[in-house]
C-alpha cells in the first residue's frame, strides 16, 4: 500500500510513524511544500516546545477547544495527552509538566522534539520529500489517488492523509472544495488586542496575575495573566479570549468592546468589602500608597488618575460614590479594540475542512474514499497550552491507523 501524507509539520510526521507502524509493509512519503520540516514546531512554546497539556483544568473540552471539542474528547479515547507524554519519553524524550499544567521537553528545547521525529520515521524508512507543493488531486479509475505537484509531478497512492495546517485564506483549500467538501471559513485566532488608549499602553511590560476579560454582551471570558504592551493587551487572558471570540470578532472586523476584571474572579461584593475594610483600616493613608489585591502600583495609579482621583488624598475622604466608582472599574474595566495584532509565534487558525465533511471514527472524507485529514485543516482549534499539538498528535495517529488499515 502507498500512503501519501501531505504536510510535514506535527500531524503529518505522526501520521507517517503511526501509519508505518500499523501496516510494516505500506510505503510512505511525506509531501512538504517547504525547505524543511516541522517548521512551526521548532518555534512553538517560545522555542521550547509546548508538547501538550496535562489537561487537569479542563473539565469540559470546550474549555479548550472552541471548535471540535465533541470530536477531540471521542478521538482522545484512541491517543489522549498521556499516551503523549508516554509516547515521547517511550522514543527518548524526557517531558516534565509545569505550574500551569503546560508539558514540555525537559530539554527545554523543540529540537529534541523534531530530532525525535525526523528519527522515527528514519528507521521506519519514512520518504520525505520537500519543496513539493499540492496543487490538485484525483480518483482514477482503480480507485487510487492521483497527487499533482507544482513542480508538475504526477503520483499515485492508495490512500492519503492531508496534514497541510492552518490556510489563511480559503482559496488554499479550492482543491478539497473541488472535490466536494465543505470548508469553515478560515480566520486567525490566537493574537492580541491592540486598544488605541496612549495612557493605558504607557503601562506596557505591566503583568496582571490574574484577571478575567470579556467580550461585553456575550458569555465568552476568559482567565489568566495579561501583559500590557505598547499597542495594547496580550497574555494568556487575550490569548484565550481570542479563541473563543475569533469568528465573532473576524465578523466584527476586529472593533468591539473590551472588559477586564482586574481582580480575576472575585464578585463585585467582594471587591467593595475589601475596599470599605481597606478604608477602614488605614484612613490616613495616601490612596496611592496602598494599591489592592496586588495589583501592580503602576496600573492602580493608572486606575485613580483614570477616575480623577488624586493620589495623595487620604482613604478616609473618599465617599461611597468614589468607592462604587472605584469598584466598578476593578471588576469591570472597559475598553475598546482597535484590531487584532499577531502572535507568530503560535499562529492559529480557526475554520478548515468542516466536521460534517469528515467520517467522526476514522477522519476519512465522505466524499472522497482513501482520503483522509489530520491537524490544523481540520476544524480544530485551540486555546494557547499545548492543545493544539495535542489535536496534532491524536488526529495524526487516528489519520495514520484508519490510513494503514487495509
């Protein structure tokens, strides 16, 4: 059996090696359109590789996957995160889970990651071939696949398994339209906000622990730490919203409102309680000097200037109104974004070969027989922590065995 795997980033290598294991006497070839492989790997996680997530603060998949997350919970019964983690350190890779759940290489380094990779489908005498580009494929009359590449090379294979990740634009997936699939609209997720707010962006490098933001008038928020930067908000907060928000805001051209909550998940009671006790307690004091729930001194002194409050003037002068203000804006600071910025470093799309499009068991195409798709082409996507890779890795096993299945 040949076996075609298009697309040589996560996904498809773990295709490849599953596909080859599963069926010893299939042959092989990773198709890449680029100078080299795995590219997005080696930059993921900073560079460091974010290999998956220990997944112990998910308790709906939702949390995690925005879209496929009915999918993704019935194919991690095949290839879950652990079966990651076995796998990599079955194949020489130490992996070690960090404070927020995130699992890296011990290393510390995506290289270890990809050599493990590139070396698995060595031994199993994998082909990979770059610098070739899909333009189009067909079924011949004996049912198999017929590959046609820009260097205008014609091939045929038994099955296939596209692995081609994210398109930013629909127009690169036409050849799987052609063929009658049908595909979300792709758009970015994953990237940060830019807010047009000079004042506020001179805080930038400014770190917030622990805040929740939103997206005023709908139910999607998120929580985690947010980084001030120079053209507006990022960190995982951002990050995450993004995801949830990434077709509602491509719809809205990138321009809405913003919300934050300061003091991450504390009601707004809480937040008056601790103000009135803080004002009770230290009435003589400068309401600059003494800056609540840990916030950052720079973003509280942005926050009183922001009210019209004078720094200097002592919390035992400020009345119920000024508190009122004051907590208002902590749990509910608004903002408005101006557009959307870039995170490269884990670029993301949303939209793909839609679900309906696909068979939910083995991720063959409906239309299509002895097609299959795997990673990021899919209408898969992820929150920033590793689950993306882990949607690379279990659909690239379930892609590879259903593939190699004669």
């Amino acid at each position: 059996m040949d076996i075609a795997i298009i697309g040589g980033g996560a996904a498809g290598f773990m295709a490849a090696i599953t596909a080859r294991r599963a069926n010893p006497a299939s042959r092989v070839t990773i198709f890449e359109r680029a100078q080299k492989v795995l590219a997005k790997v080696e930059i993921t996680g900073g560079g460091r590789c974010n290999v998956t997530n220990s997944f112990a603060a998910i308790t709906d998949m939702k949390q995690a996957y925005p879209r496929g997350h009915k999918l993704m919970k019935r194919l991690m019964k095949a290839f879950s995160h652990e079966d990651t983690y076995r796998w990599f350190e079955r194949y020489g890779v130490p992996l070690v889970t960090q404070e927020d759940e995130c699992v890296f290489p011990k290393a510390q380094d995506s290289h270890v990651i990809i050599d493990c990779l590139v070396r698995q489908a060595r031994e199993l005498e994998v082909t990979v071939c770059c610098r070739h580009r899909l333009t189009d494929f067909r079924r011949v009359e004996d049912g198999r696949l017929e590959l046609m590449f820009e260097n205008g090379s014609h091939r045929l294979f038994h099955r296939a398994i596209v692995t081609t990740g994210g398109s930013p634009h629909a127009r690169g997936l036409e050849y799987l339209t052609r063929l009658g699939h049908e595909i979300e609209a792709p758009v970015p997720s994953l990237f940060t906000f830019n807010i047009r707010d000079r004042a506020f962006c001179n805080l930038m490098g400014t770190v917030v622990d622990s805040v929740v933001t939103a997206v005023p008038g709908t139910k999607m928020r998120a929580q985690g730490a947010l980084l001030v930067t120079h053209w507006g908000v990022s960190g995982p907060a951002v990050l995450k919203l993004s995801s949830y928000a990434a077709r509602w805001l491509a719809e809205h051209e990138y321009k809405a409102p913003f919300a934050v909550s300061w003091t991450g998940e504390r009601t707004r009671q809480e937040v008056e309680e601790t103000l009135l006790q803080l004002q009770a307690a230290n009435p003589r004091k400068q309401l600059g000097t003494l800056h609540p729930f840990g916030l950052p001194s720079r973003l509280w002194l942005y926050i009183l200037n922001k009210l019209g409050l004078d720094a200097v003037k002592p919390w035992g002068e400020i009345g119920r109104k000024t508190l009122n203000r004051l907590t208002e804006t902590l749990v509910n600071d608004q903002y408005t974004i101006a557009g959307k910025g870039v995170f490269r470093e884990e670029f993301v799309t949303c939209g793909g070969v839609s679900l309906q499009s696909v068979n939910a068991k083995t991720l063959e195409s409906k239309v299509c027989p002895g097609l299959f798709f795997a990673g990021e082409v899919l209408d898969i996507d992820a929150i920033t922590g590793g689950f993306n890779l882990q949607a690379a890795w279990t659909t690239g096993v379930v892609a590879g065995l259903c593939a190699a299945d004669c």
